[in-house]
C-alpha cells in the first residue's frame, strides 16, 4: 500500500511539469558570420523563458530587422530596431498560444533565422 501511495504522489507531482512545456529554441541557421579578413563578425544570440524571447549582441545592431511568424506563415511581430552592443532586446510572449514560431533576425545581408516552442 505504502508503495502504491508513493507512485501516485510521485505521479501527480510529475504530471503538472509535463503540461507545462519548457519554452524552447529548436533550431537556428545562421548566416550571420559573414567575415573578411580585417574583422571579426559576431552574431546574435536568443534567448527564450516563460514571457519573452531575448536577442543579445556583443556588438551594436542598428536596424536590425526582427520577424516572427506562427506556423501558418502568419506574420506575428515585426520590428526594425537596434540593438546596443552587450545588452539584450527583450520580446514579450507571455500572451502567445502554444505552439512553433519561425523567427528571423536581418541586417544587410546578414541573417540568422530559427524555430521556437512556446
């Protein structure tokens, strides 16, 4: 009996973590680094938690062009915005539904684009 009580207490304690998925980056494909032989091209970074997605720099990104899209193509955010070196530029989420959004990060003909569960 003692046995039976502690795997269904272990069960319901473990049941609510696996309804509340881990917001996750999937994937990224960077075309970012595009680098000639006098200097050194740093790419963005993303960052997702429960209510934003985060884009670090170690170097400032004036217009950089940011793009999201919902798994039907549907454009969801969009902003051309910059981003000072060493410094995050947060994206609220904690409204979203639950699901994978394509993002896309532009600047010139630098790119980087990925996948993020929410």
């Amino acid at each position: 009996m003692k046995n039976t009580v502690l795997v269904l207490t272990a069960f319901l304690l473990l049941f609510p973590y696996k309804l509340i998925a881990e917001n996750t980056l999937v994937s990224i494909e960077d075309g970012w680094n595009i680098e000639d032989e006098r200097s050194i091209s740093f790419a963005p970074q993303l960052s997702i938690d429960g209510q934003n997605i985060y884009i670090y720099s170690e170097e400032g990104l004036n217009d950089l062009e940011v793009i999201i899209t919902d798994s039907l193509g549907n454009v969801i955010y969009y902003n051309v915005t910059a981003v000072s070196e060493y410094t995050t530029y947060p994206i609220l989420i904690d409204n979203w539904n639950e699901g994978e959004y394509a993002i896309q990060l532009k600047k010139g003909s630098r790119y980087m684009q990925g996948i993020i569960r929410i």
